[in-house]
C-alpha cells in the first residue's frame, strides 16, 4: 500500500510525479527511500519479492522512457567510441538520494530495454544507477553503463534483419556462415574448404 499517492500534485523534482514515485517498485528500489525494508524483503519467509520494473507507473506512462531518451546522444557517443565500461552525470544531482536513486534506477531500466546500435551492429548495454553520498548536504548521482559490442568478421559486420540465402554459380559471391555469424568472403572457397 501506497500512503503517499495523494500527497501534494506540486512537483518539486522537474517532471517527476512523486505522487506515483512508489507504484510498482523493486524492493531494491523501495530500499532507498525506506531503509528498514531490506530487513524486511531479505528474509526467507518473505513471500512479495518485487523484482520486476514492468508494472512501475514511470514506465507503464512512458515518462520512464523520457527520462532515458534525455541521456541518448551521451550514451551513444560512448558507444560510437567503443567503450566497454563508462559513467555519466545524471540530472538530478540536486534531488535528495531518496528520490534521484529512485528515479534514475527506473530510468536505467528504460535504458537497458531500448536497441541500441552502432555502425549497424547490436550493443548489449546495461545501465545502473549509482548515488553516492559525499557529505550530509551533498551526493553524487550517475548512471554506470557496460556495453558488449557485436563480433566483427574481417571487420564488417552483416547488418540485422532477414536474409535469403541462395547458391551462387560465381564463387567470388558466396556468403560463407558459421556458428558465430556470417562473414562477407571475397574468397569463400578457400573459407569453405576449411570448414569442417
């Protein structure tokens, strides 16, 4: 049960609807505002256990994806660099952690379920909120990020989508494909020979 959801329509933290900031949380999530719910959703017998963002009220309204949609051209940049492991500043660094850790946390969420893509190819991101505390009036807020990146075949990558593969009378233009993907061979006789 939520207690807050009729609380003040004022939105003191930009677009966020705090109203509605506890509809369909983590217990992970719920842990940053309520401090004592760990001693709770950590024991055997607790039978609730909120893992899931689908049903949280930013995402099911889209604001979540909004949140995320801001921070895109940071994210894709780093992407575009080929950077393994990166961090980027969140927005709400002057909202109080209870609300920034919250908040970014759906958010980061939004970020892992968008396709994200760089010279054609697929990257697996995953995003995760991080807000640290540095004194009594001051915290750090950001999102820490990991991208694994498609394999390349000599250094080309077959675009997604749907192929129609067909034998080919000219050798020079055959597709040779393996376990890990298909690669564009300008000699795929001597690939296929290989093969076993």
């Amino acid at each position: 049960m939520d207690l807050t959801w009729d609380d003040t329509n004022d939105n003191w933290y930009g677009d966020l609807d705090q109203r509605h900031l506890y509809f369909g949380l983590t217990d992970e999530l719920m842990a940053i505002a309520h401090s004592d719910h760990p001693a709770n959703y950590q024991k055997a017998d607790y039978a609730y256990r909120s893992t899931d963002l689908s049903n949280n009220y930013s995402v099911r309204n889209g604001k979540a994806d909004e949140w995320a949609e801001k921070y895109a051209d940071r994210i894709q940049h780093h992407l575009d660099a080929k950077e393994k492991s990166f961090s980027i500043d969140a927005g709400n660094q002057s909202f109080p952690p209870s609300i920034s850790g919250i908040q970014n946390g759906i958010a980061a969420y939004a970020m892992n379920l968008r396709e994200w893509k760089t010279g054609g190819a697929k990257v697996e991101l995953t995003a995760a909120s991080n807000v640290t505390k540095e004194s009594n009036y001051k915290w750090c807020a950001k999102y820490d990020l990991t991208a694994k990146y498609q394999n390349t075949a000599l250094e080309r990558v077959v675009d997604d989508g749907a192929y129609r593969v067909a034998s080919a009378l000219d050798r020079s233009m055959a597709v040779a494909a393996s376990a890990s993907g298909c690669s564009i061979a300008t000699d795929p006789a001597s690939r296929l020979a290989a093969s076993p």
